[in-house]
C-alpha cells in the first residue's frame, strides 16, 4: 500500500489577548467537526509552508498576513498502524494583518480570549500545543498519536 503523509500549515492569529478561532460547523464528513482551531490546511503541489499559510488564511479569513512566524512542527498519527493517517502541521502565529475578515465556508470565524480556549471543545493534543506557545519562545517539535476513537495516546516534545 503506497501511503504519504499529509502536509498541512495552522495559524492562530493573535489580538487583543485572543486567538481567531474557526468553530468547524459546515463542512460534511469533516474531522474537526464541532470543535474548534485555528485557520490553515493542506499543501498545494510545489507550496513551501508559508505560501500555504498564507494562502489558507486569505482563503479561509479573507485577512492577509503581515507579520507572522513558525512556531513548530506537529506530527500527528491517528488510527490503527494497518490504516493509519499521518500529518505533518506547520504551526505558526501571528500578530500582523491587514484586509477585511469575511466569511469562511468551513466554519464560524470567532475571537476568543487565550485564557478561555481550554473551555472549549478542542482536541486533547492542542491543549498540550497551546501550552507550548504560551510557555516557550522557541521552536518545538511535538508528536501526537491518536487511537481510531480519537483518544490521545501518545505525547512526545522535541523527540522525548
């Protein structure tokens, strides 16, 4: 069986003390279906990580980034090993933006204070990535593993 991983950019857009959050509630079939993160998806052929990003945040805010920068790489592996699912998430922020927020047809668009983003519902393995934003400057590698029923099974930082 021939399988490549998916390669995919996510950005929390910072202001005010809060983060843009996209509330995922339109989209079919969706994964992240009702729960919450940021904006960003999958590669275009020949993309670098940064034309993605940006290209997904237009597409999804309608803003145009300005000021932005990496902030790590997250492996995430979910399923059983036989039909398993690898990604590969650049993960950034950012502080600078221009344009005007329209729309987005995956999801409701929507500010929510930092201090609040534990109370909703997110994925187990984000809590451990916001945690890491919060408390380092540097950038981090974190591996994620999640069984086919979604629980979070395994939790390695910078390979430990």
């Amino acid at each position: 069986m021939d399988r490549k991983p998916e390669l995919t950019t996510l950005c929390y857009m910072e202001r005010d003390g809060k983060y843009l959050m996209l509330h995922r509630v339109k989209k079919q079939n969706d994964l992240n279906k009702d729960k919450y993160i940021g904006v960003g998806g999958h590669f275009e052929w020949g993309e670098s990580p940064d034309e993605c990003l940006k290209r997904e945040v237009m597409e999804e805010t309608g803003l145009t980034l300005v000021s932005y920068r990496p902030r790590g790489m997250v492996t995430f592996v979910y399923g059983d090993p036989e039909d398993q699912i690898v990604e590969y998430m650049h993960l950034y922020t950012a502080t600078g933006f221009t344009g005007q927020m329209k729309e987005c047809d995956e999801g409701e668009l929507v500010w929510i204070d930092k201090d609040k983003v534990f109370d909703l519902p997110i994925w187990e393995g984000d809590k451990v990535f916001f945690r890491l934003l919060s408390e380092r400057e540097d950038y981090f590698s974190l591996k994620l593993v999640y069984s086919k029923e979604d629980e979070l099974i395994e939790v390695s930082i910078d390979g430990e």
